[in-house]
C-alpha cells in the first residue's frame, strides 16, 4: 500500500487547496461588503446565464445515479431545473442582502483607566464543507462562507459532481468579475474519499472548522474523526410534551404541524409526550388529529387504548429519528417526567412543551439542555431562516461557538481591540 | 503490560469522576445565584479557619521539592503563606460578587410572526482544569467553574499534592455549607499521569472543555493530545509596533512598561518594531530606555548602532517568547511591514501599535489577527481583570468560543428560547 502513489498525490492536491484558502481568508477578512456582494449578485448572473450548461451537466450526473440504481427520493435531490437554478440564484441574492456581521461591534465599555474595549466579529478563517448529493449546497454553503469573509473547502457528494463543477464555475465567475481571489470559494476537483480524511485531518492547520451537510452516517463519521471543530448535529430527536396547561384546540394545530409539515427536516416532532394530568379528552384528540392526517402513531398502554390504530410502540421507538410519518407517543407523570425523558432519549437539538402555565413552561426551559426550547409552538421553527438569520449553513447540537441555526453571524469569531491614550499598567 | 492492572485502575476511577461531574453540572446548572455565592463565601471562612492545617501540607510539599532540589522560582510560586492563603480566600469572596453570567438574555428578537426568541446563557457544562505547582489555581479555577454553573474536575501537579488537597477539603465544606452536590468541584486524588490522559480524552463525554494552566510543555502537550476543546494559548509572542505618528515620549513609557513591568507574563512584549520612518530620535530614546530599565536588548543592525550594549539579534530571537528582560527589536518599513512581521512572527495572542495616525491605527487593528489588538496602551493589560471581566482561568488563542480573557463569561454557552401562541409554520 505504501507503494501506490495515489494517497500521495491526494495529500499533495489537498494540502495545496489549504494554502490557497488559507491566503485567501486573509483577503476576505478584510474585503469590504460590496465586494463580497458584487461577487455573489455576480454569481448569480452567471448562473442564470449558464442554465444550460448546468442542466447538461445536471444530466450526466442524472443518467450516472439512474444506471446505478438511485432511488427516487435520492435522484429528486439531485435534480435540477430551470425554476431550482433561479432557486439558487435567489438565494445567492439574498445572501449579499444579508448584514455583513464582519466588524460589527458585539460590545464596548470603558475601564476607569479610560482603556477603551471592543469586541468586533471577524471571520472564522478556513471553512470546510462536506456534503452529499445536493448540487445546490455548493452556491448555499460557498455564498454564506464568501459573506462571513471565509474561505470555503468544498467537497461535494461524487455523484453530483458534474453539477457542482458547473454551479462552482459560475461562483468564480462571480469571484473573478469582484476582483477576489478564486480559491475563496475551492472545489475538491477529485471524487476521492481520501480528500475527505484530508479533510478531517484539518489540511496542516489550514481549516479552522467543519460543516457537515448529509445524513447520519456522513456526519458520524465527520464528528467521529474530525480533529477541527465541527459545526452539526447528528440526530434531531425533537419532542413535543403537552401539558396539562395546554388550550388543547392549539395543541392539536401545533403537535400535527410539527410532525407532519414535513416529516424528513431534523426540526420535525419524533416524540409526542402527554401529561396524565391534562384533561382526559387531550390524548385522544391528539391521537385521533396525527392518525387523521396520515402518521402512524406507536404508542404506550393508554396511547393504544385510544384508538385501535395505535401501535404498539416498542422501546427503541422512544429516542428514534424516524424522519417519515412515524410518532412515538408517551403518557408521563408531569412535566417532570417529561424532562427527564427529553434528558434521557433527546438529541439535545428542539424540543417544545405546549402549556399556559408560566410556571411550567419556566421550569422546561430551564431544564431542558437543548440548543432550541420551544414554548407553545411548533418544533418546526428549528431553521436559520425563521429565526431571522437570513440562511443557515446547518444547526449544531454542539455547546462550543455555534449552538441552533449557524448562519453568517455564527460563522465568525471576534477579537478585541483596546484604544487608550498611553496607558501604562501599574505594578 | 495489558497484565498491570494500574491503568485501569485509574481509568475506572476517572470514569467515575467523570460521571459525578456530569450530574453535578446538571444541578449546578440550575442552581440559583445566592446559593453558588453562599459556597464560594463558605469555602473563603473555610479557608480562613483552615491556616494552619493548609500551611501543614503545604510544609510537605516544599519539603519534597526542596528534597528535589527544585529551583528557587519552583519553591516560590508552590509557597503558600498566611498572606496568600487570605489572598485565595479573598478571590473566592470576589468572585462570589461577580454577576452571574447563567440565564443572562444575550439577545432578544420578534419575527413577524410574533414568535419571541432569546438567546440565553446556560453554562458550558464539566470543565477539566490541568494545573502545574501553584496551589491557588485549585480555588481560583474550581471558583470561576461554579459561578458560572459549570462542574470542575481539578489536577493539580503532582508537587503541589498536599496543598491542593487541603485547599479542595476547604472548597467542598463550602459546598456542603450551600448543600450544592460535593461532586460539584473535584480534585483527582491521583498524582498518576494515566489521569491526565484520561481527562485528554474526555472521560466518555464527561468533559466538554478542558483549560490548561502552566508552561509551555504542559500546555503544548495539551493542544496536541485533546480530544475535546482546549482554551488556552500556547505562547504570548506579543509585538508593540512604535509608528511614525506615536507621541515618543508615550511610546518610551508604554514600551518599558510592556516588556518590563512583569516579564514572565503572557502579555508581556517580546519584540519592538519600530518605524524606520519614525523621527531620528525614535529608536534611540526606545533602546536607551529599555537598557537603563535593565532590559538586554537583541537588534538588527540600525538597532546595534544605537548603543554599544545592544547585541545582535538571532534570527530565532524574533518569533521567541523569552519571559525575561531580554526583548527583540527590528526595523520596519511602516505599518504594512509591521503587519506582516506580526502575521509571521506573533502567537495571535497580544500586540500593540502606537501611533496617533487614526488611519494607520485602523489598519493595523484591522489587518492583524490576534485575540487581543492594543493601540496607545500597554500589552501587558492582556489580562481579564483588566478587561473588567474580574477574573480569568486564562487567555485563549483559539478562534472558538472562547478568545482573549477567559472570565465567567466565556465559560458559558447558550440555548435559544422560542416562546410562541400556538404558532404551526406554513408549509
């Protein structure tokens, strides 16, 4: 094995990619905001005028996922048409519309001496993102990066690299016509799976942090050997417990909507937890709203004496992502009970209690040690966009830096910078 | 050596603390205010009735490090006497008058949709301190975990063993005083070195930061071999750039103060730049400055000229934190070459310009990527009391989370709160 030079060669290109991004980082953490604007409003033209070439690259990477078999929830990810190039473009748009967080001032204060402090955002550095077979991850992902004043590593699913070639080429195009470097924005031009342990390895110190874009097995594996920082979450556990003190027509409204808007988002509803204090209607119309809108529901003893159509839920239903229309339901004992479930089968990702009792809801929030606490209203809301921050680049489970949506604001760090008049510092 | 049965041993033990951290970081977390602050005043009278057993067992540990014929500056900073020891207590009430960074609303926003979010402090979790010879960390370290809700797993060095012990016996009554869990600050009772390891890899989750405290080798063995987050730094190569528009009289006391004022200090100034468009009399009245404050000074050429004292500087003399009354300085062409001196010589820890040009003054805080940019002061205000931060565990390099001073502050993270009425999201 040492023999084959491959590996080599692969370290070589990657380690060269580092340097690249690293010396370009230190341009765009100075570059002003229109110039990082132009260049993603750039893009997006280039995209627009490039249709074409994109679908037709498109097509290759289509016919290959066909022959070999793909699954059509698989090939719908992958495709592109018309109306999802113009999708990407928008999106490129609305990023360059974005505040700049770069040298926003997060806190100033004075000292006795008269020492002026400010902490002010600057970028992260180097950001590496490894995703699947999402073309439009490559415009997203590299465009949040470009905003924050990063640069970008990006490694994209083999089975879609002919499409991100093509959208890559237009985001340089935009680059180029802003005067910016090129390797701001770097594809991994080789399908090589040993790119990605260049990756993870951190490229000589040349990545400063990791974003995993995929599924659990891609991420596992990324927080499992990445020795850089990883912005992600591996499971979004997310549960919903209605209270005693739930308005039980709202109940309804907000636990269907959060399981069932969409079943395959990690901010979806996995687990239904019900007080066996509330009102003894509450269990069956939520049982009865969630099988009427088509989930199957898998539930304890009183959950099954609802409605025949309950199953049974077996124990690894509880703390299971389903990611379909499947819920797991659970009478507990208050809203303590439903805090220690949360503690023992949650991802510490979304979870939500339903309840008007301002005691209550107090005591979940502070309890519960998730990166999103959720008051009466759909767990769903996990997203960067309906928190107001524009785009998202992920949502992190990880308590260091960047906690819940990871949008441009959480892809820099800060420094201080500390004005005085010749202060000296006395013994 | 599978056979020897020691390191699991010490592997069992350390799991152990781990998981006794991890429930204690679940109460602490919780814990209101008074009751952190009524442990922390508990442990100072603790100490304060303990005198003569701590300074016991500190007797010990001097004796074995005379015994070892450990150097005087060893047995100094391991000495404790009553003085000191009032000085610990004295922190422990200081910091029990620090506000209280847990539950802080960081930000607070509405959507249009009349969800209200905030961004509050929660505390990062269990915190792993790996301290060298000085006693005090062991109450200044297991203080700032506790007031800011985080569970503390302290060890110390070895030589130290006694008096941290005694001191830790002091900090537990005071947990037991405010019937906070005593798991809450630990003392690995081993002076194994396998417990170090153990903690590096992060006792199975227990650990979620850990913080270095001593020299370079400690430090430097930490950064390499952790496989959790680190806050530290590993040397404070701190530069004090003397521009063209500095007010020399300023500059001449600034710069002595920052290289002289303490010199083993991580803020401490290692290398002078100074503008070779600065006025004749600059670089002169800098060097003969420093060399009356006792300073040996290691120049380039221009510099020797100055004075027949100052030796010639080593190419490794620049980039080298000596922690001594030497200091390198160097000729630059202007704040762009000053700039890049920085980039390629500094640790990103602490450097200053002085200058009264605000233009200058703004480039050169804006193009150098340290934790801490200084203009018209002293480097040697890297410091979290300074900062007004009212106590540090340390100073951090690293560009997550944690940057500069790390004070209570720093030692939290967050959760977003969503609090809604009935809120579903539109598909």
């Amino acid at each position: 094995m040492q023999q084959k030079n491959t590996p080599t060669d692969i370290d070589t290109l990657m380690a060269g990619i580092g340097r690249a991004a690293r010396a370009a980082a230190a341009e765009l953490a100075v570059a002003p905001s229109y110039q990082k604007d132009a260049a993603l409003n750039a893009a997006a033209r280039a995209l627009r005028e490039s249709v074409p070439s994109v679908l037709a690259a498109n097509a290759k990477d289509l016919e290959s996922a066909r022959n070999a078999g793909r699954p059509a929830s698989f090939i719908d990810r992958l495709a592109l048409d018309e109306k999802r190039i113009e999708a990407i473009a928008v999106g490129l748009e609305e990023i360059a519309r974005l505040d700049d967080p770069v040298g926003q001032v997060m806190a100033e204060w004075t000292r006795p001496n008269k020492l002026r402090f400010e902490r002010v955002r600057v970028p992260l550095g180097v950001i590496g993102i490894i995703y699947e077979s999402r073309p439009n991850v490559t415009a997203d992902a590299g465009g949040l990066c470009l905003k924050s004043g990063n640069a970008a590593i990006l490694r994209g699913g083999s089975e879609s690299h002919h499409s991100s070639r093509a959208i890559h080429a237009c985001i340089v195009a935009g680059l180029r016509a802003a005067q910016l470097p090129e390797a701001a924005i770097q594809l991994v031009p080789t399908t090589d799976r040993e790119a990605v342990g260049a990756m993870l390895r951190g490229l000589d110190g040349n990545i400063d942090v990791i974003v995993p874009r995929g599924g659990k097995s891609l991420v596992g594996r990324v927080q499992e050997e990445a020795r850089v920082p990883v912005f992600a979450h591996l499971e979004g556990i997310c549960h919903t417990y209605v209270d005693r003190g739930a308005d039980i027509d709202e109940a309804v409204c907000v636990v269907v909507n959060a399981k069932m808007r969409r079943t395959g988002v990690c901010g979806a509803t996995e687990c239904l937890l019900v007080d066996q204090g509330a009102p003894a209607d509450f269990l069956p119309r939520l049982v009865t709203a969630l099988l009427e809108a088509g989930c199957e529901v898998r539930g304890d003893e009183p959950t099954q004496a609802v409605d025949a159509r309950v199953k049974a839920a077996a124990p690894d239903d509880y703390g299971h992502e389903f990611l379909d229309a499947i819920i797991a339901v659970k009478v507990v004992d208050g809203v303590d009970e439903a805090i220690a479930h949360i503690a023992r089968y949650g991802s510490q990702h979304t979870d939500a209690i339903l309840t008007w009792c301002t005691g209550t809801a107090e005591r979940f929030v502070k309890h519960v040690d998730s990166a999103i606490v959720v008051v009466n209203a759909s767990t769903q809301f996990a997203d960067g966009g309906e928190f107001g921050f524009g785009a998202e680049i992920g949502i992190s489970t990880g308590r260091m830096h960047a906690r819940g949506p990871v949008g441009v604001e959480q892809l820099t760090t800060f420094k201080y910078v500390v004005r005085g008049a010749g202060q000296v510092r006395p013994v």
